[in-house]
C-alpha cells in the first residue's frame, strides 16, 4: 500500500503542473498529456476498486474495527472517483483544441483531486494499515495485490508505463516487493527494456515543468 501510494502522491502531485505548461492551441501535446493522464486516473480508479472489492469486506468481517473506519474510506473512494471522472469529458475534448480555458479548469479539478487524494491515502495509512497488518496474512495481501496490479493496464506500453510509475521513488525493499507481485512476462519485458524506456517517458511527459 505504502509503495502505491508514494507513486499516487508523486503523480497527482505533478499532474496540474504537466497540464498547465502545455501552450495554448498544441494539440499534439495536449493529446500526450491527456494520455498519460487518463493512464495515472485509470489505475488509481482500479487501485481503489480492488480495495473496496477485495480488501475492506475482509476486514469488516474480522476486524474489531469501527465500521465508522471503513465507511470513511469508501465514502472518500466514491469522492475521488467521481473526481476522476469528472475531469474526462474536458481532458477528452482539451486533447483535441488544445483550448486553454479547457486546460486551465482541467487544472482546478486535478488540484481538487488532489487534495482529496492526498487527505485519503494519509487516513488509510493512519488507520487502516495497522488493522491490514494485524488481520491478513501475508498471503492473502500478496494476492490481492496482485489482483490490483494485474488489472490495472492493458498494452504492454501501459504496463511499462505503470511499473515505472510504481517504481520511480521505491526503496529496495519496496521494488523487490513489487516484482514479486508482478506477472512473470511484465516482469521479463520490464528487465529488458523497461527501465530506460520508462526514464525516457516520465521525461517527455515532464519536460516543461520544473
């Protein structure tokens, strides 16, 4: 948990910068950025959808946790996706005009955003982490994990993308953890050419902010 939400973090963090440095009218940046975008919204949407599927049921049935905890959660969860969803219709039709006043109130949803997500992932790792440790195994986290991450992007330029992504600011540990979880042919393909090729990506993506 602590590993993804480093990346969500870092991601939503440069996101409204990203968006607000494309110049007007470029379309063809604004299309670049709405890709990585819809890419970052994506996986944060399934992230949290396998939590809510997968994990907070488990522990409403074995923790001696207020159910208060978890509604919180999933209360936030339904915020952020309507959040997230919310900003497409305009990411959709910004990729194509490149029309600043799209891109700057593109802006304000993803700061919004923000600041959601980031109140979110300090409640859950407040309150929710020590529940997780206590209550599943280690067997039984690994495997939801791996539901997560394996649902999370489609393409292997996706998966690249996302593994990156994961594993930009990961200590030793935390990247270890992650190949682990991760399925053996992403894992291969990542190894061969998926290190320089994600450098050179977050790069492009990034250029115009500092």
């Amino acid at each position: 948990m602590v590993v993804v939400h480093k990346a969500l973090r870092r991601e939503l963090s440069l996101l409204p910068g990203v968006v607000s440095a494309v110049a007007p009218g470029d379309r063809r940046r604004s299309a670049r950025i709405e890709r990585h975008a819809r890419l970052v919204l994506t996986f944060l949407r399934e992230y949290h959808d396998s939590e809510d599927r997968l994990l907070w049921p488990v522990l409403r049935s074995r923790a001696a946790l207020s159910n208060l905890l978890i509604d919180t959660v999933e209360e936030q969860h339904r915020l952020i996706a309507d959040l997230s969803v919310g900003c497409q219709p305009e990411f959709t039709s910004w990729s194509h005009t490149g029309d600043p006043g799209q891109r700057d109130r593109i802006v304000e949803g993803l700061s919004e955003l923000e600041r959601v997500l980031l109140t979110s992932l300090d409640f859950e790792e407040s309150n929710m982490l020590p529940a997780i440790h206590e209550h599943l195994s280690v067997q039984e986290w690994s495997e939801l994990n791996k539901q997560a991450i394996g649902n999370a992007a489609s393409g292997p330029r996706a998966r690249l993308t996302l593994a990156g992504v994961v594993l930009e600011d990961a200590t030793p540990p935390e990247g270890a953890w992650f190949m682990n979880v991760m399925p053996s042919p992403r894992r291969m393909l990542w190894h061969a050419i998926g290190g320089r090729w994600y450098v050179r990506y977050s790069r492009s993506i990034r250029r115009d902010i500092r």
